[in-house]
C-alpha cells in the first residue's frame, strides 16, 4: 500500500485514499475468482482496514457508496420478481431503507442514527445467499449480491453484535458482493465495476467531514 500523505487538519488527502483501489482497477493481477463473497480482490481488505484507520466515516461513506451502485440490480430484481426478492430478505428491510438508513448517519453521525441503521436487518441470520449452500438458487442473481451488500453495508457502520468479524471485514464483503452484483458469469471481468464503484466512493468522499 502507498504511504498517505496528511492535509493541514492532518487527515489523508481523498486521492490518496482512493490511490490503492486505482491500481486494484488496473492491475492484472486481480484474482478473478467468484467463490463466496468473491471476486477476492488483491489488497481490498488491506484497503479497507486503512479507511477504517482514518476514521469510521470514511470506511461506511466508501461501503455505502458501493452498495448504492448495486442497488440499481435490486431495483430490477424487485421490478422482475416480487416475490422473489422479497422472500431472499428474510426479516430484514429492503436495501433501499437500509442504505437510506446508513447514508442518515454519513450526514449526521450519531448512536440514533446507528441503531435505527442496525434496526434495519435481520440479525438471526445465520448463512447468507451467496453461501454454498444457497448456489444453485441465488449465486446468479445480481439482485441477490445487491441485497447482501446493502446488508453488509450496514454492518460496516454497526458492526455484528454477534460476531467478532472487524467492521472493516464486513465492509470489504459488502464491496465485494457490490462488485459481483454487474458479474452475470464467472468470466465477467471485475475492473470495470471496479472504476465505476471507484468514481462512486470519490463523490462521497467529497463531503467528507474535514
């Protein structure tokens, strides 16, 4: 990872920030397998624990910034397939009240704002869509990696009261499973949603609190 240099507030410039994920957008050296929440992209977790370094506001604006992408495939699922769509969400709210949750504390960050964000999912659930064992149902579906990045979105900011997994961690699932929902094969390449993601978590940070 490139060093960051710090703005007179001693933050990290927004292009630094964003440098790292740049060459994972260019790079051939992007593992383009799609096992679980996949593609495993070379340094995305490391990327991730580095905006969670800067601050938590920064590690949740990049996460909802790519689940806002993905939302788009669950507009559509939801459009093709009602009932579909809504049964994969077992207890939980849709994505779009999800990340309208999220993006009330990326404007005005408060412990309300992220309950009423955790309020917005089903916290007993214990496997999630793209686990093996749902395959041959869902793995497909662009939808279904819409909603799971929304839900992970989520987790990003409240972290999971039941797991010891870093908040940083469930962002890069949430990433990831924003990525994998513009995939419809395996042998889609992920760099183009990538730099489209990519453009999304610069315009967010462009309100970041400085």
């Amino acid at each position: 990872m490139s060093p960051l240099s710090n703005d007179r507030n001693g933050l990290p410039e927004n292009r630094d920030l964003l440098r790292d994920l740049e060459w994972l957008a260019e790079s051939r050296e992007v593992d383009d397998s799609w096992p679980g929440p996949g593609p495993m992209l070379v340094n995305l977790n490391v990327w991730m624990e580095q905006l969670a370094s800067v601050g938590p506001w920064y590690l949740v604006a990049a996460t909802y910034a790519a689940a806002q992408q993905a939302r788009q495939h669950w507009d559509a699922w939801l459009r093709e397939s009602p009932e579909m769509a809504l049964e994969s969400l077992v207890d939980s709210q849709p994505p779009t009240q999800q990340l309208e949750a999220v993006a009330k504390w990326i404007a005005a960050p408060s412990d309300q704002h992220k309950q009423q964000a955790l309020d917005t999912i089903d916290l007993t659930k214990q496997l999630h869509w793209f686990h093996e064992e749902y395959g041959d149902v869902w793995f497909d579906e662009p939808g279904m990696w819409a909603a799971e990045s929304s839900e992970f979105c989520v987790l990003s900011l409240t972290g999971d009261p039941y797991s010891p997994i870093s908040t940083s961690t469930l962002a890069t699932i949430s990433f990831a499973c924003a990525i994998n929902s513009f995939r419809r094969t395996i042998k889609d390449d992920v760099r183009q949603p990538i730099s489209l993601i990519l453009a999304a978590v610069g315009q967010q940070f462009e309100h970041s609190p400085r």
